[in-house]
C-alpha cells in the first residue's frame, strides 16, 4: 500500500495494482467517477450473491451472480481485452454497455421480487 492507506502501489505504467506482493489489472482510469462507483456497487452486490448462493448450495444462483461479477469486471477494465489496448471508443462502449446489463439486471431481479412478495 501506499502513503495513501486506501489505493494500493501500482506499476510504473498505471496498468496494474500490486496487493500483497500480487499484481492485479488496475480499473481503467477514463471510466468516470460516477459510473465506476456504480460499477463498484454491482460487483460488491454480485459478491454478496456468490456467496449466499454458497451457503444456500444453490448452483443456478452461483452461476447468475458470478456472472454478474464478470460483468462488471470487464466493464471496469480489469478482464477482458486490456483497457489500454483499446480505442476510446472501444472503452466507452465496454463500461457503457456493462453498466445497462447491469442495472438491467438489477431492475428483473426487482421485479421477481416483487412478482412473489418477497
């Protein structure tokens, strides 16, 4: 870690963060604020889900929210094609896209809820 207790040490080009000695593919820098914390918010939710899905022993479930936690991944540049070897274009479009997946799925897992009550 650095000076900064909450950003890790990055590599000299800015592509990767280092934690605990591993190297991990940093987010994408030109993802703006906004829309990464949003991200962030999904992948801490798809998280939460892998692991009640674990401790429900429910296969469906734990394929469904690991999906979701690729999805926001690639969408904030850490897997898949490597954000820097992309255009702008390219990148806008990657967190763009990810993003209405996202809050897409969000919006039908709402609304199973609701179909049921619960």
């Amino acid at each position: 870690m650095t000076a900064d207790a909450r950003k890790p040490a990055r590599t000299p080009d800015g592509r990767y963060v280092i934690v605990n000695g591993r190297r991990w593919r940093a987010t994408d820098p030109d993802v703006p604020q906004d829309v990464a914390a949003r991200l962030r918010s999904h992948l801490m939710a798809a998280r939460r889900a892998v692991a009640a899905a674990l401790r429900a022993q429910d296969a469906r479930a734990e394929r469904a929210a690991r999906a979701r936690v690729h999805t926001a991944k690639v969408a904030l540049g850490e897997r898949g094609t490597p954000w820097w070897e992309q255009r702008e274009t390219e990148r806008r479009a990657r967190w763009s896209e990810g993003l209405a997946a996202l809050d897409e799925d969000s919006d039908d897992e709402g609304d199973e809820e609701g179909a049921d009550g619960g």
